[in-house]
C-alpha cells in the first residue's frame, strides 16, 4: 500500500536534496486535487488535516476515504495530523487511521513541551506512526489567509535547545522558527539561513518549514539546502481556489452550478500544488529505481510488478495495528488524563 510513515519518506528527501509538500485537505475537492497532482508528477506528498480546520472538515467522515485513496495511489502518501495542539486531536487522528501527528507544544513552556511531545512520541512510535514536534514561534495563525508576520527573533528556534528538545523527546522532525510565518506575509519576509545551517548541523533529523506561501523560489532551495525535507504549504491553495471562483463569476455573474464552482477551485488548487511540487524538487522521484519504492508498492500499478510494501513498522496488517491502537488509546488515556492535556 502507499500510505506510508513521515520517516519513510523523509528519509529519502533528506538523502535526495528534495521537500516533500505537505498539503491541507478541507475537503474531497482538495483531497482529489492534490493526490492527482502528486500522482501525475510522480510525487511524494503528504496529506494533512490540521486541528484548526476539524471547523470544516469531519474527521473520522473523511478519514476512511483518504485511507483508500492513499492505498491505491501510484506513489507514497502519508496522512499527517496539523498542529495537534490538544490531546483529543491526537488521540482522534490516532484512532481513525492517521499515520503520522505532528504535536504543537510550541506555545508552551520548553519544560512543557517537551513533557507532552515526549508522552506522544512514545504513543505514536508503539503504534509504528511517526511525530513532527514544533520548537520557537512560527508567526501567524495557522490555517488561517490573514496578513502575517514572523515573530521577534527571540522566539526563533535555537540550536542548543532544539539538540536537548530532539534527544529528549524522540520526535521524527522538528518544525523551526526562523522568520517565517502562517498566512500571507506582511512586507518580505527575511529568513535567517544561517541558524537553519546551524540546526541542521546540530540535528541530524529531517527539519520542516512551515509558512511556505510567499517565499521566493530561492528561499525554497536554500531552506532545501539546509535540511528542510517537509514544506506545509496551504495559503497558497486556498487563494488559488478561491481566485478561481471569483474570476468565473466575475465573467459569468449568473453562473449558480455550485460544483462547477468546485470544480474551478479544485483547477486552482491543482496549479497551485504542481507549481509547489516542482519547487520543492519532488517532482519524479517516485521511480522503480528509488528508495521510496522500498516503502511503496505504487509503482507495481504503474508497471504491474507488485512489490510488497514494507511500511518501516514491525506491524504487518492494518488489523493488526488498528487493534493495537485501540489498545493503546485505552491505555493511555487515563494517563494522559491526570496529566491534564
Ligand atoms: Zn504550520
């Protein structure tokens, strides 16, 4: 099957000088749009569903149909939790089926953050499923298209402590503040280059940028450059859905088909993330020859040579692993609970 782990492919972006575009689902539109797109560049892709957007998007409803598609796609995909600031959003995404969380504990105290990111680590790892955590303050509000600025550099992500927070915590990828920000930026955004050098010499695990939307084409590679192997990107997408609704009904006023609508979003959405994917240098990297294809039978529906996926997990089935989770959301819960998250 090809819906895979983050380390899976993380672990070939790192070692291919490549991102992997982590994109936002909000619905089936998007869910298509991307997955297509991936799939006809031959693409890598990650499928995020992030807290701040369960507004709009039932979970556990679209959950099972992700999985499917996933299976079925001709290249890996992971299915990764956003920003999961709250226990519930993990426990949730854990139990439908995700295959990766990404745990934001970046607002609070670093003590803190790294006392619950570690409590997920070890959750998430026994279950075969892979953490992002988030040290330093990213600006802007996440999921959100308002205008954006990065934090004061004090909030920048440090080395020092990111060498303690990783060690720690044994997260998969760390997400790193160092000047960008969610939304749309305010003015040009100025991102230190050298602290991301710094990091990645100190870290030795992928590093994620978060805030994508509006960096320049040369941003992206020098942030590539410097072990950034995971780019979330999704302002992006929705003003390119949403420019494509405007300019039809600004050339058709009394156009009232609302899935042709939809359909022009989703053409917005595809430009958008196939302009990304070549960006990030993703592009045609799922070939027979590739390490991602050790992870992935997609390739075998291309070729008709059936590979047999080994997912990275000591884990062999599906059943077998959703009956563990079960048995660990049971058993953590209380745990959890008396740690009042
Ligand atoms: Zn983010």
């Amino acid at each position: 099957m090809a819906l895979v782990s983050l380390k899976d492919v993380l672990a070939d972006a790192r070692a291919g000088r490549y991102a992997v575009g982590s994109f936002n689902v909000v619905d089936l539109v998007s869910l298509e749009a991307i997955l297509e797109t991936a799939e006809s560049l031959l693409s890598p892709v990650i499928l995020s569903i992030a807290e701040v957007h369960f507004k709009y998007v039932n979970l556990e409803n679209i959950t099972p149909t992700i999985r499917e598609v996933a299976r079925r796609a001709n290249i890996p995909a992971v299915l990764h939790l956003d920003h999961g600031e709250s226990f519930e959003a993990v426990m949730r995404a854990l139990r439908a089926g995700f295959t990766s969380i990404m745990y934001d504990g970046s607002r609070l105290t670093f003590e803190e953050n790294v006392r619950r990111t570690s409590e997920v680590v070890k959750m998430c790892h026994a279950v075969g499923v892979t953490v992002e955590g988030e040290l330093g303050h990213i600006g802007g509000a996440e999921g959100g298209s308002g205008g954006a600025v990065a934090p004061p550099e004090e909030f920048y992500t440090k080395a020092c402590e990111a060498v303690e927070f990783v060690e720690r915590t044994g997260v998969d990828a760390l997400a790193v503040a160092i000047g960008t920000a969610h939304g749309l930026y305010k003015g040009e955004p100025k991102l230190d280059f050298e602290r991301l050098a710094a990091l990645n010499c100190a870290l030795g695990i992928p590093l994620v940028l978060h805030g994508g939307t509006g960096l320049s084409v040369e941003d992206f590679s020098r942030c590539i450059d410097n072990g950034v192997a995971k780019i979330n990107f999704y302002t992006g997408m929705s003003v390119a859905a949403t420019e494509h609704i405007k300019e039809k009904l600004k050339k058709s006023p009394e156009f009232y088909d609302y899935p042709g609508l939809l359909l022009e979003a989703k053409e917005g959405i595809k430009e958008t993330v196939a302009e990304q994917i070549g960006i990030f240098r993703s592009k045609g990297r799922c070939t027979p020859e590739s390490a991602l294809c050790r992870v992935c039978s997609g390739c075998g529906r291309r070729s008709g040579d059936i590979r047999t996926a080994t997912a990275g997990s000591s884990l062999t089935t599906d059943m077998e692993k959703e009956t563990l989770v079960q048995q660990i959301v049971d058993a953590t819960i209380d745990v959890l609970k008396r740690m009042k998250m």
